[in-house]
C-alpha cells in the first residue's frame, strides 16, 4: 500500500488540489520539535470564495443522490481510512503531538464515526402527523441546508472532521471544512481518501487558513447556509455574532472545565487511573478534560496522594516514542498553560506535583502533568479552561455540596460521578447542569452513537449519534388537503 501524501502548500477545492489564490503557505510544525514538517495552503478571502461556490455548484446534485449511495460513499470513505490507518495515526500524532497510539486511537473513532453515519444516510425520516378527519394528510420533510461551513480546532483533528463532515454529508449537504491552521493535516489526509472513495467534486472542499482571516470569511459569506464551529468558548462568540448577519443556523461545540465527583464508596483502583487519563490524554488538551477533581473530606488526603504518585509515573515524549503523554501543541498553548502553574499558587492553591515546564534536550513544549489541592473555587485554575495537564482538587461534605460544586461553573460539557450507591448517582446525574454525565467511568466508553450535547458557555450542539444527522437537516412541515372525494367512491 503506497504511502498516502497530502501535496505541499495545497488544499483540496472542487475536487482538485491546487495552492492558494496568492500562493500563502501555512507551516505545521512537530510540537516536540518546532521542526516543519509539512506545508499546506494558507487560504484567504478568494479562496475561500472558491471553495463556497464549488460546494453551491456541488449541492443540487449531492442532495438529489439517493441516501443510499450517499452512505455506500461514506462506507467507501471508511474502508480506505482503515486501508491507511498508520499513515493517519501518523499525520493526527505528528500535528498534536500526541503519542502515536493516541493518534491511532483517534483513526479508529474516526472511522467508527463515519461508519455510523454510513449506516444512517437511509435512514433519515421525518413523520406523519395525526389529522382531524381522513379528508386531510400532514407530515414533515427532513431537507439538507446547502452548504455547511464546519470549522475546527487542532486537539483531536481528524475525529472532528469526521464528527461534523460524516453527519453533513449523509443528510445531503455539501461542506466547506476550515480545520486548525495549527494542526490541518488530519483533515487534508482524510479529505484526499473521500475524494478517492468517490465523493463527486465540490461536495467535500477543505482549506485551511487563519481563523480570523479565512474563518471569518467563512462565517460572514453568504453562500454559506449553516455553520458548524467547534472551539474556544470566546470565538464562539464571534462566530454567532457573524453569523446573525446572514440570519444562518449555527453549532456550537465549545470549552469546558469538567469535573470527576468522587464519593468515599467509589472503586478508587478503577477511578483514579481514569481520573489521570481524563486530564493527561492529549496533554489535557480536550474540551471534556476532567480539569476538576471534586473528592469527598474522608478519602481526600489518600486520594490526592494516590493522584500525585500516578502523575509523576506518567512518560513524557515526543508523538514517535509512543509514550503516555506528548508536548503541548504550540509555544501559544505552552505559554498560556505555564501562565496557569503560575497564578495558582498566589490564589492560594497548594502544588503537589508538576508545576513547571518539563526540560528536555530537543527542545519542545513539554509541561509536567501537575496537581494543586486545595484550590479556591473563584480561582482562575478553578473557573476557566486550561487546556492542559492540570488538575484542581477540592474538597466537598455529603452530595448536596457535591452537586454545587459540580454546577459552580459556567461550563456544561461533562460531569463523571464516581460512586457505588446507583440511587445517587442517578439522582446527581439529574441535578448536574451538563450535557453529557457518565457514571463510574470518564466519557461515554461503550455506549455507541452517544450524542455529544453542551450546554451554557460550553455550547449548544447535538453532536454525535443520530441527533447529529437532525443538526444538519431543515424540518418541512406539509399539510394537504384531499378534496376529491368521488376518487373513491
Ligand atoms: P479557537 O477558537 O482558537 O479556534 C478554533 C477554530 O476557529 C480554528 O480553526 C480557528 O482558525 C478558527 N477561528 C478563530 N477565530 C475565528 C474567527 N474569528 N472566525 C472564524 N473562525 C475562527 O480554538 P482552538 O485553540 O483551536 O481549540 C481549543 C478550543 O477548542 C478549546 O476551548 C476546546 O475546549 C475547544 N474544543 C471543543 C470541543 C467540543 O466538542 N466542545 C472539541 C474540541 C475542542
């Protein structure tokens, strides 16, 4: 199987590679190195112009396609994914700077996701309503939008393209990707492997660029009928306001600062590796981190014990040694985290471990996984995303006090209950103001087609599962009058 390449200082507009309209170029680097490792087109205005009208020009005939051969495509899409699967793993590692088995993990999610989404093209159905005498008939159409702008941030590249471009595609829309200018090669690799599997021109076009410069042409273009914006809870904000001037729906995927609750009756051995992972995965460069870590007074001082020595065992290296945890992505990220290890000791939040860069001979944006007790619920640590490996522990007395400190923030995104007593974890996951819960482990493993949903300053969205596919569909109500009785009489 040949090596799949992504051309240097292109994108993938109508079908067809070529550079960008003023020849610009965007430079991704290896984050353990800052070393190149790939050019790709830097889009502008022009471009971005291009690649709207290729998706116009795609739309009538991708909506026209039956279901069924719109999901025998993402199949296709699929099975070359899994034909080039460490090839992938290599381009979504190398971009992060996440092991490369994290990066392999990614691919397998993302095929999982476009699988999903090949199996439910077909299945797409809007419904009969009842009527007040037979003499009537009403019922609802499910109608692709056009052209969907889906733009995305660099931590789990190729996932997010799946998550938003898959569901798009199989409801009849044509997408207009604007991935990271951090981190786009994921998304050009995938991209390449859907025009292999057949997508017609102009149905799939991704061009990277800066956010503010080719993102916002984006969000403000009038060809476009529906945004997709997964990122930072402030650009969110933009992105909305940019989108109130074309009057255009907008999906909104944001930050988050989520906690693990952790009960005296929890099964420690099972939750305080997970507990680890939640905010070491990635460098902690997730929205759903577990950046919070809510331990109940009696288990406390073990727990935060037990947290600290499983930090200090976690193994730092570059995306190639395949080790536990990788670098932050860039010198911005880096900067901002240490920022972070700074502020919390004068906030009055005791260091346990970690707490400052992690020096290595070649260089790169590593920061030791770190843990602070006792850290103020005002706190800058304790209210905004770090998007990093930094956890903040407090303490909390019975579970009223636990579903307050659970809600006291202004995010939504995922709480994690840990604890033996079903009853209570059941009542907690009704009380927790969140989109998505999990009980007893971090996220939604083994559960499939799990919606992605936010809420509050973590977004709104019904990513994920079937739900996605209603995200990227319009509703048509008809309703019909059957004057001609005598037809059947
Ligand atoms: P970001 O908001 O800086 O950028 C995200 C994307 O938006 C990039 O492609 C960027 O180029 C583009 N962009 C920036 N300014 C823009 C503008 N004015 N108009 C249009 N596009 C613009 O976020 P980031 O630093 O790339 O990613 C980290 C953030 O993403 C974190 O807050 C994280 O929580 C969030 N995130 C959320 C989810 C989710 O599903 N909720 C998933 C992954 C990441």
């Amino acid at each position: 199987m040949a090596e799949l390449l992504i051309p240097s200082a292109q994108q993938l507009i109508d079908g067809e590679w070529a550079a960008a309209r003023d020849a610009g170029e965007l430079r991704v680097a290896d984050p353990a190195t800052g070393q190149t490792v790939q050019t790709v087109a830097c889009a502008g205005r022009a471009d971005v112009d291009d690649a709207v009208q290729a998706a116009r020009r795609a739309f009538p005939g991708w909506a026209a396609t039956s279901a069924s051969e719109r999901g025998r495509l993402l199949r296709r899409w699929s099975e070359l994914i899994g034909e080039h699967v460490e090839d992938l793993a290599r381009f979504e590692a190398r971009d992060v700077g996440k092991p490369l088995s994290g990066g392999r993990m990614n691919i397998f999610i993302t095929q999982g996701i476009i699988d999903y989404f090949a199996g439910a093209a077909d299945k797409l159905t809007g419904v009969t309503l009842p009527t007040r005498t037979p003499d009537y008939l009403g019922y609802t159409l499910q109608e692709p939008y056009g052209v969907c702008a889906v733009i995305i941030p660099w931590n789990v590249p190729a996932v997010l393209t799946a998550a938003n471009v898959a569901p798009a595609l199989a409801a009849g829309n044509t997408v207009v990707l604007k991935p990271s200018e951090v981190a786009p090669l994921a998304p050009f690799a995938l991209a390449e492997l859907a025009r292999r599997a057949g997508f017609p021109p102009g149905v799939l076009n991704v061009l990277a660029g800066v956010g503010a410069d080719a993102g916002a042409a984006l969000t403000s273009h009038p060809g476009v009928n529906h945004i997709s914006f997964v990122g930072s809870t402030t650009t969110g904000r933009a992105i909305m306001r940019a989108a109130a001037d074309n009057l255009v729906p907008v999906k909104l995927e944001l930050g988050g600062k989520s906690p693990n609750v952790l009960f005296a009756d929890a099964d420690l051995d099972v939750a305080i590796p997970a507990i680890v992972g939640s905010i070491t995965e990635n460098a902690g460069q997730n929205c759903y981190a577990g950046s919070r870590l809510l331990v109940e007074a009696s288990i406390r001082d073990e727990v935060v014990e037990r947290v600290a020595e499983s930090m200090r065992a976690v193994r730092i290296g570059p995306w190639d040694a395949d080790l536990d945890m990788g670098p932050l992505v860039n010198e911005a990220q880096y900067r901002r985290v240490l920022g972070f290890l700074e502020s919390a000791p004068a906030e009055g939040a005791r260091l346990v471990t970690g707490g400052g860069p992690e020096r290595r001979a070649d260089g790169g944006w590593f920061v030791q996984p770190s843990l602070f007790d006792g850290v103020d619920p005002r706190s800058r640590l304790s209210r905004e995303e770090v998007f990093g490996p930094v956890l903040a522990v407090q303490e909390f007395s019975g579970a009223r006090q636990a579903v307050e400190m659970m809600n006291d923030t202004d995010f939504g995104l995922l709480a994690c209950i840990w604890t033996s007593d079903v009853s209570r974890a059941l009542r907690l996951a009704q009380e927790v103001r969140s989109g998505q819960v999990s009980v007893n482990q971090f996220a939604d493993a083994g559960v499939i087609g799990f919606p992605f949903n936010m809420q509050r300053d973590s977004g709104f969205s019904r990513g994920g599962g079937y739900a996605a596919m209603r995200e990227y569909t319009q509703e048509k109500a008809v309703a019909v009058r059957l004057l001609d009785r005598s037809s059947v009489e």
